[in-house]
C-alpha cells in the first residue's frame, strides 16, 4: 500500500471512530420503549442514517434493523479497503471468515432442529462476495453430505467432514466450534505472518492473541463457574495462544484457581491497564471491555494503518453488539438500567 | 419621486350584507385593510365582532381527508352551495366510516411507495381478493436483503414482486389456506411487513365523492375566509363597518366593487383616520420602479416624505455603471436583465437591465468592449478628436485623475444629499436641522467651503482660507454643530439647558463634533472606490486578454469564460458597493424611512 493510501485509510478509520455512539446517545436510546422509536434515533441522530434512509422507522421488524446495523459495517469496510493493495485485501477478508463459521454452524444446527428459518434469517448475504461457499447452495443443505458438497473447495471441508453424523441427537457443537476457531485463528496467523513483518506483524498478532487470550479467560470462568468442568477437559477447549500470561499461568488458572479468583488474576496482569471501573458484573463484560479500551488505545497511538483499521472493525463490533441488546431489551422489555450494564463504550 | 396619494375609506353595511361586503374588500385587492381594534376606541363606542370559528376546524378535517385517501382536487371546480353545520360534520362522519379513517390511530401510514404497490395490487381488484375461500392473499413489503432469501425456502406459497424501492420490495404472496401459518412463519422470519388489502377499491369511492367534497370544502373555506375577515370589522351598534387606505387614484374603483350592495361609503383624507397609520404606495415611472426595491430594503418612506428612489435609481446607475463601465458586458446586462425582468417581473432584473445602459455608457467612453481597449479607438478618434481614446483607465497618467474624480463626484453627492436634508426638514418645520445640523445649512456651508476652498487652491492657485472666510465658514458652522441642540430648542421655544447639565453636554459634544468632522472626511474618501473599480475592473480584463493570447487555440474560450467570470465577480462587487454607497453615505445624511407599505390583503392565514 502507498504510504499517502495508508495514511488516508487510517485517518477515515479515525474519522469513522469519531462518529461513533457517545454515552449520551446510549443514554437516549435507553429511553426508547419501541423499536421503531430506536431505528428512528438512529436514523436522524447518527451516523447510520445512510443505511437506514428509506426504511419505513414505524414498521421495521427488529432483525431487519439489526441486518441494516450489521450490514452498515461491512460498508464502511468495504469503503476503507478500496484503499488498500492485494495483499491486504487478503488480510481484510479474514475479517468475514468468522462469519463463515457462523453460518456453517448455523446451517448444521438446521439439521438438528429441520428448520432452516432461523439461518436463513442470519445469513448476511451481502457479504456473498467476499465468502468461499455459496450460500444459496448453502441453505438447500438438508445433511452432512450435501453441506460437504457445497464446502467441497473450501478449507472447512475436512473439518466438517471429521463432524459428519446422521445421528444429530448427540452432535458435538463445542468441539466443532472449537476445531473452527482454531483453524480460522491459524489462517488468520499464517496470513499476518505471510504478508507482514517487524513491528507491523507483531502490532496485528498481539491484537489477535490479546482476543484469544481474554476469550480464553472468559470460557475458564465459565466451565469452572457453571459446567463444573475438569482441568483436560477445559484445556482442551482453549485455544493455545498467549500474549500477557504465560502457558504456566493459564495452567495455573485452569488448575488451582476457583471461578471467582479469576477476575482478581485479570486485575493484577497487565490488562490492569484497560479494565472498566464498573463494578464486576459478569466475566464477559469485562474480557470484552478490556479488549475494547485495549483496541481504543491503538487507534489513538498507533501509525500502523493496519492495525486502526483492525481495531477499527473490532470496536465497531462491539458498537453493533450494545445496538443489538439494547433492541433486544427493548423486545423483552428489561428495565434500561439493566440493559445499560451490558454497554461497553 | 412621487408618493401615491391616500384615501380613507369606510364601508358600513347592516349584518345580512356583511359577509358580501367583505369578501368584495377581499376580491377587490385594493384596500390596505386596517385591524378593527385599530378603528374602535371608547369614544366611538365601537365593537370588535366576537365569532367561533369552526369552519377553520372543518378545513383542516377535509385537508386532512383528503391527504389520507390521497385526493389532490382544484377548489376552483367546486359549485356554489350551502351547507349547514350539522350537514357538514355528518358528511365528514360519513367520510370517515366509509375509508375507516375514524380507528386510524392504529392503522399504518402508507407511504408513496407503499401506494405505488397497492395501487399495482388494484388491477386483482380488492374485493375478489377478500372473496377468495380457499387461498390466502397477502401483501406487504420485505427488505431487499430478506428478497434474496424467499427462494432459500422451500416455500409454500407463490409470490409476485409489486414494486422495489432503494430498501424494499413490495410482494403480494398467495398460498392456499392450509398454509397459511407456515407462509407466514416464513416471511416473518424474513422481517416481513405486513399491509392489509383494503376491502373497497378506494380510488373507486373517492371518485364518487370527488365533488362532494370539493363543494362542502369549498364552501368551508369560503366561510373561515369570512370568519378571518371579521377581525377587520368594527361594530358600532347595528352597523358594521371595514376601514382602510385606497390610494386616490383607485377610490372610484374601489366604490365601484360595492355598486350592487346597499353599503355607505365614506371617503376621508388619509390624515384623519385616527390612531392609523397611513400606508405608503411609491408612484415611479417604469424605468426607475424597479430601484424602489432598494428603498424597501432600507425602509419604506413614511407617507408625506419624500420618495428617494429616482434619486436611489440615478446614483446608483451612476456609480455601477463608472466602475463596471464595459460596452459589451453591460448590453449583455442589460439584455439579460429586461429579459428576466419582462418574464419574471423581479425587480433586481429591472436594475441589472438599467445599469447595464450606464454600463453601456461608460464603457463607450473609456472605450472598452469585453476588454478590447482598443476596439473602439477608431470611433473616438473620429468622434473627440482625441489621438488614441478619450479615456484610458490603464494609462498611469489617468490614475490620478480618476481618484480626483471619483472623490469630486462623491463630494457632489454628499452636498446634494444634504440639500434633500435641508429640503425634507423645512417640510417637517425642523429648524434646527435645517439651520445647525452637519447635514443642514450649517454642515452643507461648512463642507462646501472646504471643497470650494481647496479647489481654488489647486486649481487657481487662490488661498480663501483667510482669518475672516475660516471664522465664518468653517468656525461658525461648528459652533452650530456644538450647540446644534440649545440652539434647536431656542427656536422650538423649549428649555435652553441641556437635560444632562452643561458639564456632560460640553463633554459629549466635543467628542460628537470630532467625529461629526472626521465623517465628512471619511466619507468623502469612501468614493475613492468608485475609481478604484475602475482600475480594477480594468486590471482584471487586463489579465484576462493576457491568458488569452497565452492559451493561443483555446484563446476564444478562455475570453469567453474570463468575462462570464469578470462579469459575475465584478459586478456582484461593484453591485454590492454600489448598494453600500446608498445606505451609509447618502441615505444616513437624508432618508429615515420608518413608514408602513401599503399592502392589501392577498391571502387569510
């Protein structure tokens, strides 16, 4: 990428950041009592309208709001990549191949239940162009056989075929979500390390492995605090990569320490530094917001246009998430107060 | 400089013939009506009319029906009918119950494109669709990106694309009625938004109402109009009476409106109508109408002032067309500017049109044409006798000149503005301005001494300014101006003292005269644009004829493009500074304006 492109990319990426939701926004939308109410805000008020002008605000069905929300993402993605060379474009698209894997899933749950109406639902096909299978073909998928014929070419063929079953009843979807992971994580790696080197490499690979290491954490607590899981089994689930503890320590975590010490042992590593002041409330609130400031201070600090645009992409997620569960709360009727604990920004 | 004369006119007329009466007022639009409360006062012993106007309600009801049921109708095709309340509110419940617009509160808006699809959906025809027994017809629109997604499923229904928008399609589905919950489950899982299929053909009934509505609205609006009006009626026991200006030219016409009704007119000079104002009308012949918007601008004269706009109209040709002086652009200003004015009447075309012609004028005589300064050298030399031209404002030995000039025609204008000063308070009997203000005797003896002497000076090598000429032309004018405000009362006959006392007067007044002397300075060194223009306007021709013969082929494009440029920067400037001359060094020494627009009544809001 030419430096004046890089530099474009990232100052928009900036630009882009600046106009995210502020705390006043939240507090107005946890006010709303309708959807419409939420998608009207978001139209008039935000930088959202582009892909919300047209809707009909007093009608619109709450998945579509949300398809429009997560769609808007891809958008401006796709805005800040026309900047970028080849080799990038390649880096950027494994940003939609943890969507891949949810649609995989998604389409292997159908099976289970004989109802493709929730997939099709969730399939975000306006990313089609950008993902390895067809997704049209996808959704005709009534067996492991038909679903393989469709990943035929693809990399996630012979992880599926691994899971192929016609007994659905005890499926494994842990194990299948894990291998998937895993493998989209080792793509991911191969990728940085294959188109990146120096600081550059090392900034993007810490951004990933500061995601794994915290996912990990969370899924720690979790096992140990409500499945009551061993040891082998919970390192099993883990994906084996570290950034500020040490394999010994994760081991230590998973072997001596009781679900409520792990927050403390969060408090004393080096994310000490971007913790929320909030008080503990659940564990994913905190790996998630740890990683939210971790990434706000890179596009703060960081020239490395790759990495803005990165930690770009990860704080717009979780912008999308607080969108989501607020019209989540909205639909269950969850007093504000209630919904506010599960914001980060 | 004409100020249309005024009369007072008053019709009164009993209650049955008043509403006639004031809609003859209204139609005739020659009346500048006055408020009632305007007219009454305990005195008189007149009344304002206190009515309950519903028929402003029952407008906005059959406004809003007819935006609900989407029809557009022309209040000029209606028929002349009555109606009375009670009939009026049982059409509009009738309205209602037939497009179900009295529950509408839960009902969905539809929007254009919503209306675009049902109308489409139509051609099935709306009531077969809700005859059907056995299949299940829907309609409704589906997000363009669930659109995709209808043909993932293994649907049990057909469905036919209506209309798409930038988000939307509209489809209509149909499916036989056992699979109704499974079409539905499915489409909702595709935030598909349901529109029910209205039971009549609306279009159908609106066009069996179409005239109704238009006559029973018609004729609402003809009686909130009436009910408005009322608010210009006085009532002095059973007489109603409508009060207002006509200008004396229209008074017969205006009697003539009323010749079928049994009303009284009286007809007043316009200086007895009490705590009314008197409207002014400005009376000026085509060409100079238009400058009138200048003048209205700044403040409309108040009735019996003078009208500055001839004064407005030939200063300002002046002065645009000294610093936009240019033959060919200012024909094209000209021409653009009548055309415009003759379609559109808009009276900034007016004026664009007639500076063009001093535009015109000038240019002719320093000889430029789109910046050719030497197109017309042959003209002048046979014309003037002159060797090249009889003015080149590029030449460095004009520059001089043309500043000297520029600041001798402000000079001129700032004594012609304080002789309209002069004359406009001897017609109001201010004496005291007419003796000692800056702008009166005092000021125009004082600045013309000035200018006289220096004048002298240079041009005949005279000295006026001796100890006898300063004491009397320039030491004594500002004694006056020092002592403008004791003297004034003196001939008003009012108390000499200052109320502030003499300490603060003799404080404030030494600081007033300073800047009293200092503006005549200053605005006499505000003309000295006028010549700058010149050269500038001049400089920037000049630059443009060089880019020209440096672009070579594309030379004739770039003069064309470099006098479109010159001509609207140049002369939105020089229209602007022309406009500021105006109002800050003519207009503060003479025109207060402060006066009412005679306005009759166009529309009842």
């Amino acid at each position: 990428m030419t430096s004046m492109a890089a530099n474009a990319m990232s100052a928009k990426a900036k630009a882009m950041l600046s106009k995210k939701l502020t705390a006043s926004d939240y507090q107005i939308l946890l006010q709303k009592k309708s959807v419409s109410e939420v998608a009207s805000f978001l139209k008039n008020n935000t930088y959202f309208k582009d892909v919300l002008e047209g809707i009909n605000e007093g009608s619109i069905h709450r998945g579509q709001l949300e398809t429009l929300v997560r769609m808007d993402l891809y958008n401006r993605i796709s805005r800040l990549v026309r900047y970028s060379d080849k080799k990038e474009e390649e880096f950027y698209r494994l940003i939609v191949s943890q969507s891949e894997i949810s649609i995989i899933v998604d389409c292997i749950r159908s099976f289970h239940t004989n109802d493709k109406t929730i997939m099709i639902s969730k399939m975000p096909t306006y990313i089609q162009g950008k993902i390895s299978f067809n997704l049209k073909d996808l959704s005709k998928a009534d067996n492991f056989d038909e679903l393989l014929g469709v990943l035929k070419n693809t990399k996630y063929y012979d992880i599926i075929k691994k899971y192929r079953t016609v007994n659905m009843d005890e499926f494994d979807y842990v194990g299948l979500e894990h291998d998937l992971n895993n493998f989209h994580f080792e793509r991911v790696f191969e990728v940085v390390n294959r188109n990146y080197s120096g600081t550059a490499r090392k900034q993007i690979l810490e951004v990933y492995l500061a995601e794994i290491e915290l996912d990990n954490i969370a899924k720690i607590y979790r096992l140990k605090k409500y499945f009551n899981v061993g040891p082998n089994q919970i390192k099993s689930l883990i994906i084996p990569k570290y950034l500020y503890f040490s394999p010994r320590e994760i081991e230590d975590i998973i072997l001596n320490k009781k679900a409520d010490d792990i927050f403390n042992v969060l408090a004393n590593s080096p994310y000490k530094n971007y913790l929320s002041n909030k008080n503990f409330m659940y564990i994913e609130y905190h790996t998630k917001s740890i990683f939210y400031n971790y990434n706000k201070r890179n596009i703060s600090f960081s020239n490395n246009t790759d990495l803005v645009l990165l930690s770009y992409v990860f704080i717009s997620k979780i912008e999308i998430q607080n969108i989501v569960d607020i019209i989540e709360g909205i639909r269950y009727r969850v007093a504000p107060d209630k919904i506010s604990r599960l914001l980060i920004y | 400089m004409a100020i249309e004369k005024m009369k007072f006119v008053q019709v009164s007329c009993d209650k049955e013939h008043l509403n006639d009466a004031l809609m003859t007022m209204y139609n005739s639009k020659l009346l500048h009506v006055e408020q009632a409360y305007n007219i009454i006062d305990e005195d008189n012993g007149g009344k304002l009319i206190q009515i309950d106007n519903v028929y402003s309600e029952y407008c906005n009801t059959f406004k809003n029906i007819c935006h609900c049921i989407g029809l557009d109708f022309d209040v000029q095709t209606a028929n002349k009918k009555t109606y009375t309340n009670e009939e009026i509110e049982n059409f509009i419940n009738e309205l209602n119950t037939k497009f179900a617009l009295a529950d509408s509160k839960d009902s969905v808006t539809l929007n254009e494109d919503d209306e675009i699809a049902l109308e489409k959906l139509s051609e099935c025809d709306f009531v077969k669709i809700h005859q059907c027994q056995y299949i299940s017809i829907g309609f409704g629109r589906i997000p363009l990106e669930s659109y995709k997604k209808i043909d993932m499923h293994k649907n049990k229904f057909i469905y036919v694309n209506l209309h798409n928008a930038s988000h939307y399609h509209w489809i209509a589905y149909a499916t036989s009625n056992t699979y109704v919950k499974e079409t539905l489950k499915t489409l909702e899982s595709l935030f598909f938004e349901p529109i029910d299929i209205p039971e009549i053909n609306v279009k159908k009934v609106i066009e069996e109402y179409r005239q109704q509505i238009i006559d029973v609205y018609a004729y609402c609006e003809l009686q909130n109009t009436i009910c408005k009006l009322y608010d210009y009626v006085a009532q002095f026991d059973d007489k109603y009476v409508i009060s207002g200006f006509v200008p004396l030219s229209k008074v017969n016409d205006y009697k003539n409106e009323f010749k079928d009704l049994p009303v009284t007119i009286d007809v007043q000079e316009a200086e007895k109508a009490g705590k009314c104002s008197i409207p002014t009308l400005l009376k000026n012949n085509a060409f100079f109408k238009p400058f009138e918007l200048f003048v209205d601008m700044y403040s409309t004269p108040k009735y019996g002032d003078i009208d500055p706009t001839v004064f407005v109209a030939i200063t300002y040709c002046l002065l645009f067309g000294i610093m936009f002086g240019d033959l060919g652009q200012g024909l094209l200003l000209f021409l653009g500017g009548e055309i415009l004015y003759k379609k559109t009447k808009n009276k900034l075309a007016g004026v664009v049109a007639r500076v063009g012609i001093t535009s015109m004028i000038f240019g002719f005589l320093f000889g430029s044409v789109f910046g050719l300064e030497e197109l017309l050298n042959p003209i002048h030399q046979s014309l003037f006798g002159v060797r090249e031209k009889l003015f080149n404002t590029m030449d460095g030995n004009s520059t001089m000149t043309l500043l000297i000039g520029a600041v001798l025609i402000g000079a001129v204008l700032i004594l012609v503005t304080m002789i309209l000063n002069i004359y406009k308070n001897i017609k109001h009997k201010e004496w005291g301005e007419v003796l000692f203000s800056q702008n009166g005797i005092a000021g125009f003896i004082f600045y013309g001494f000035i200018l006289v002497g220096i004048g002298m000076m240079f041009m005949m090598n005279t000295n006026v300014f001796v100890p006898v000429t300063i004491g009397i032309f320039i030491i004594l004018p500002i004694i006056c101006f020092f002592f403008k405000e004791p003297l004034s009362h003196l001939i008003e006959g009012k108390n000499v003292k200052p109320e502030s006392g003499w300490g603060n007067f003799v404080l404030e007044t030494f600081f007033e005269v300073f800047e009293i002397a200092l503006s005549f300075v200053t605005n006499t060194m505000s003309y000295l644009r006028v010549g700058g223009f010149v050269l500038s306007h001049a400089g920037m021709m000049l630059v443009v004829m060089t880019l020209v013969e440096m672009t070579g082929n594309a030379g004739p494009l770039v003069f064309i493009i470099g006098n479109i440029f010159v001509m609207c920067l140049e002369g939105l400037i020089v229209g602007i500074q022309a406009l500021r001359l105006e109002y800050y060094e003519m207009f503060s020494r003479y025109y207060d304006g402060n006066g009412k627009k005679y306005e009759v009544l166009t529309s009842i809001e």
